[in-house]
C-alpha cells in the first residue's frame, strides 16, 4: 500500500511539474495536472490539498537535489581548484537535467511576488550551510593569498549565471552553429561547461 502511495504521488509531482513548466504556475491548473497524472481531482486533493504545495514540494526537491551535490563535493576535502570545479560542473549538470527550470523561474517566479518569497524561504534553509561552507573555503584561499579578495556574493552570482545563461541562450545558440543532433548538443555543453569552469578559476587568479 505505501509503494502505491508513493508511485502515485510521484506520478502527480511529475505531472504537476510538465504542467508548470508548458503553462506556467499561473496558467496551470489542478484538473489539468490530475487529468495529465490519470488521477481523480479528488485523489489529486487528498495528496496535496492545493496548487500552492505541488509547487513548493517540486521545488523544494529540486533544491535538494542540488544542495546535497554540493555537499557531497564539499566533505570530500579536495583541493580548493577541484572542490570549485566540481561545484561548478554539479550546478551545470543540474540544469542540463532540467533545461525548462531556469525558464521556469525567469518568467514565472522572479514577476510573482508570493511564489518570490516562497522560493527564497526554501532556498534560505536549504542552501544557507552550503553557502556558509562555499565562503569559508574562499576566505581561506583569500587569507593564504592564493585567489583574489572577492565576496561569496559576486563568487555565487558569477557562476550561477554564467551557468543559467548557457542554457537560456541555447535555442539561438543551436540556431546559429547548426546543432541539430543530440550527439553534437552533447559535445558543445561539454565543452561550454569546461569553458565555464576555466572561466570561474581564472577569475579567482590573484
């Protein structure tokens, strides 16, 4: 019984999510998610109650995905250049697995006000310790002179975009180079997330 339970609600977090990501939160509704999920909008309540908590239990696993990479890399205690890295290449490969979320969250969350605050409520609790732990790596590397001064800020929000942008830009990318098939797709995201990681290590360089 708790094995059902559990696929059926997957199965609704997963329909939820498509939902969110063609329509938009605003667009989407619970019918239309229960009838994409092949479930009784009763059965679609009894999980979730509202729209409101679809969003934010996706999101929240979205965040955790991410944040429990992050922590795998930072207690592995590897070399500062690795450790950022890998950091780098994790958040990289978390939206090559999920390209519509940086849409997502342009277009729907950063203009909707209440879903603003609730997307920074998870990110505060759930990446709060990882950032803590990202910043006394930097100042380290500062105190020993081996990086520049810089602050966790501008560090964060250098390749947090420079990784988004690869990837809301790539439509024209592909349009301009001709990258039509997934094996030349591959080859170029695995270049441009090396490129990126040299990016974020050479702009660290005293």
């Amino acid at each position: 019984m708790i094995n059902n339970e559990l696929s059926t609600e997957q199965i609704i977090l997963e329909a939820a999510e498509a939902e969110f990501f063609e329509k938009g939160y605003g667009n989407a509704k619970t019918v239309s998610i229960a009838k994409r999920a092949g479930v009784s909008h009763s059965m679609l309540y009894y999980y979730f109650r509202k729209k409101e908590n679809l969003f934010q239990m996706i999101f929240l696993k979205k965040i955790q995905m991410l944040s429990q990479a992050f922590e795998g890399i930072i207690i592995q205690n590897l070399s500062f250049a690795e450790t950022i890295r890998l950091i780098v290449e994790a958040q990289f490969d978390f939206i090559r697995k999920n390209p519509q979320l940086p849409y997502f969250v342009l277009n729907e969350i950063l203009s909707n006000k209440e879903n603003r605050v609730l997307v920074i409520d998870v990110l505060y609790y759930k990446i709060l310790d990882i950032f803590d732990k990202i910043e006394k790596l930097l100042s380290d590397e500062i105190e020993k002179g081996a990086i520049r001064p810089v602050k966790m800020r501008d560090f964060m929000m250098n390749f947090l975009s420079l990784n988004i942008s690869s990837f809301v830009a790539l439509p024209i990318i592909q349009e301009i180079f001709s990258i039509k098939d997934e094996k030349s797709l591959n080859i170029f995201l695995d270049e441009r997330r090396e490129a990126n990681v040299q990016f974020i290590l050479n702009a660290l360089k005293p």
